[in-house]
C-alpha cells in the first residue's frame, strides 16, 4: 500500500502524538519512555509523525525534537498545527519560527490550521502560511477540521500554494466524512489525513470488525486501520511498542473491495 502525502512517497501510515508530554500542559514524567516509543516507530519504518503546538503546551513538538534529532531530516515528514488563536499574520509567523525551534528542525513538511476561526479572514491566514512556504521555512501547506465550505474558501484565498491537506477525524465509527468531506478532497487532490483513527483504541468488542477480524487473522484495530487506509492517510497515536507493533500488523493484509464494502455497510 504505497501511501504519498503532499506528492511525498511515505510510511503507510504515520504516529499522532496527542497526550504525548501532557494534554493542555506539560507532564514530563514520561518523557524518557514517549522518546523511546517515537524512535521505535521510527525504526520500524513509520517516517510521518503528526503534533501541534497545542500539544501540551508545546511540550509534545520538544520531545517530537528530542526523538527525532538524530535522524536524517530528509527521510521524515513533520506535520505540525497552528492553533486557531494564532491566525493573524504576525501570529502565525511566530507561532511556526517557535513551532520549529521547539522540534529543533529549519522547516517542517506540512503546516496546518488546527481549527478554523471565523473571526480571522482567512485570505490574512493563508497569506501568512504562504508567507512561511516562501521563506522555506514549511513545505506545504494545509488545514484541519474544515468543511466544504471552509475548504472551498481557503483553497480560493491560495495564490502561490495548494491547500495540500485536510485532517479531520475519521474512523470506523464515525464515517460522516464519506458522505460530503472526502469527496470533495478526492476531487480536488487534497490528501485526507484521519485522526483518531481506531477510536482511541475502544473497538476491541466492535462486532462486525471482530466478525471480520477473524476471516484475516487480525484485530479489529488492524481491521479499523485497514478500513480507513483506503480512503485517507491515518495518524494513530501510540506511546507502547506492542501496539505499534499491532498497528504495523494492520499493513500485512489487505481488505478485499468486497469485504470493504460488507464493513462499510455495516453487513460483516
Ligand atoms: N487535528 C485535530 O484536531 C486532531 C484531533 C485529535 C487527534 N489528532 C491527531 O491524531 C492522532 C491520533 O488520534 P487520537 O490520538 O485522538 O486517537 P487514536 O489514534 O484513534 O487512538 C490513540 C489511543 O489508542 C491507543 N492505542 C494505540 N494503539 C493501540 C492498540 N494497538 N491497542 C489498544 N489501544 C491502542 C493509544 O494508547 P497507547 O499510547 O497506550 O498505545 C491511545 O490512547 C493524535 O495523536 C493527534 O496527533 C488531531
């Protein structure tokens, strides 16, 4: 399953780090072990890894740093997010110069919104990220949680970018995107990255995963992973090596169409 984000050729599915180094504040507790479990990632072959600013307070983009610092820049593709209080132009090209500095790298591959906010005009925010593209300080740029709407206006305020990608959540569950979002990304070439992509890990007694779970041998979160591959590039997070281990299972298989389709209309 060859997977490409922003015309990249990347890992077939990248780490999310939310709750990484804390939630809304920093918790250093663990910091030894989440580096640790970014590097196993990593050395498993994952090269995508997905944070924010608002991780933590800036806290998770550090330990992102940390992990990543003695690895070849190039072969990784950092995605981080601007928060949706940070959409004035001088903001946001602080918030990304101490985005860059916290995860101790000169640019980082794509550059989201982390929310809309309808009280910035977002000609002034996608100005300030092209801004950013042109000092070479982000390589692409995009967005996250935004409708068709919202999308549609952000790719009209664009001039010398693309809006590359939308991340919105998607799993198993929940699949209103199917209906409106991931379509019109699919028309208009803008990757759909999905977060919470296995549901936080509560689908264990999913029963038409299960059912299916048992046909290829695989968990339903292999199952749940596999399912939303097809349409999106997914971002699970993970802080412990054997369920990394169990979301690489998820690449040692391949759903049929027809049992994606039994899933998806709920028929397994
Ligand atoms: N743009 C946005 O607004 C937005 C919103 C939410 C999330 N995100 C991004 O998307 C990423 C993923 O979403 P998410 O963290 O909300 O949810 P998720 O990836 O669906 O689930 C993460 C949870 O599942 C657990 N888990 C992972 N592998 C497991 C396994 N094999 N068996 C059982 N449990 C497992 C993890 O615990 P362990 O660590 O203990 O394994 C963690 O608690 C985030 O980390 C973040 O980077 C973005």
């Amino acid at each position: 399953m060859a997977k490409t984000l922003c015309g990249r050729s990347v890992s077939d599915f990248g780490i999310g780090t939310w709750g990484i180094g804390g939630r809304s504040s920093p918790e250093t507790g663990n910091d030894k072990g989440d580096v640790e479990a970014i590097r196993y990632a990593l050395d498993k072959g994952i090269n995508v890894i997905d944070t924010a600013e608002m991780y933590a307070s800036g806290h998770t983009e550090e330990i992102v740093g940390r992990a990543i610092k003695e690895y070849d820049r190039e072969k990784l593709f950092i995605i981080t997010k601007v928060w949706n209080t940070h959409l004035r132009y001088p903001d946001l090209l602080k918030s990304a110069e101490q985005s860059l500095k916290r995860l101790g790298v000169s640019y980082v591959d794509l550059y989201l919104i982390h929310w809309p906010n309808p009280s910035v005009p977002i000609a002034e925010t996608i100005s300030a990220m092209e801004k950013l593209v042109e000092k070479g300080l982000v390589r692409n740029i995009g967005v996250s949680n935004f409708n068709v709407k919202e999308l549609q206006d952000s790719m009209d305020a664009a001039k010398t970018c693309e809006i590359s990608a939308n991340q919105i959540e998607y799993n198993y569950v929940k699949r209103e995107a199917e209906v409106d979002i991931i379509p019109f990304c699919e028309y208009n070439k803008v990757d759909v990255i999905a977060y919470t992509p296995i549901m936080k890990g509560h689908i264990a007694s999913n029963s038409p995963l299960k059912k299916l779970g048992q046909k290829y041998n695989a968990t339903p979160i292999q199952i749940a992973l596999n399912y939303v591959l097809k349409r999106s590039y997914p971002i699970p997070k993970s802080s412990r090596k054997n369920h990394i281990d169990e979301l690489l299972g998820a690449l040692d298989f391949r759903l049929s169409e027809q049992d994606f389709i039994e899933l998806r209309d709920n028929r397994a």
